[in-house]
C-alpha cells in the first residue's frame, strides 16, 4: 500500500516537473521570437530613415545639377544611390528576421507537451 502511495508522489512530481520544465521552454522560445521581431522592427526604422535621407539627397541633386558642375551633381547623385543601396539591404534584413520570428508560438514546447501527453496515455 504504502509502495503504491510513494509511486502515486513520484509519478506526480515528475509530471510537475514535466510541466514546469515544458512552460519554461515555452517562455525561451517566446523570448527568442519577441529579439527576433525587436531587430526586424529596428531594421525597418533604419530602413525608413534611409529612405528619408536619400530622397533629399536625391533633391539635392536634382539642385546641384541644375545649378552647378557635374562633379558635384554626379557625387550626390552617387551618394543618394549608396543610402538607397543601404536602405535596401535593411529591409531585406528586416524581412528575413520577421520571417523567422513568425509565427509566434513555441513550437517547440507544443510538440514536447503532446510527446509527453501520448507517453502518459499510452502508459496508462
């Protein structure tokens, strides 16, 4: 009887270990996808704000080659075509990290939780 009581505790206690264990994985993954969307969300602001600077560039050398020499027109026009360049590469990158921090649910924790629900039930 009393072997029976002290398996009964055991068995309890790993399967609250198991659903500690499984809730903190859970809270791991959900961190690791809020970073991921954190560093899509700033490389899309860095994005934007390039966009804001290469279109004055791109005014200013509009400006600069209807009033001046080429050379200057043509190092504007060159540097508004590098921060578009740039602003490019950021939101590709933007893309890529929403990309993997979608969608947001832990995966993960989901599929060691239903492993761990089908052992109980076939041990049962």
């Amino acid at each position: 009887m009393f072997g029976f009581v002290a398996r009964t505790k055991s068995v309890k206690q790993r399967a609250q270990s198991l659903v500690r264990l499984n809730l903190e994985l859970a809270k791991l993954e959900a961190k690791k996808k809020v970073a991921a969307l954190g560093v899509a969300a700033g490389l899309a602001f860095l994005a934007a704000v390039l966009v804001v600077y290469a279109i004055g560039f791109a005014f200013a050398s509009a400006a600069a080659g209807i009033s001046e020499a080429l050379p200057l027109w043509l190092s504007l026009l060159i540097v508004s075509g590098l921060i578009l360049l740039l602003a490019a590469i950021a939101g590709f990158l933007a893309v890529r990290f929403a990309q993997k921090a979608s969608p947001p649910k832990p995966e993960q924790a989901i599929e060691e939780a239903e492993r761990t629900v089908e052992a109980l039930r076939s041990h049962v």
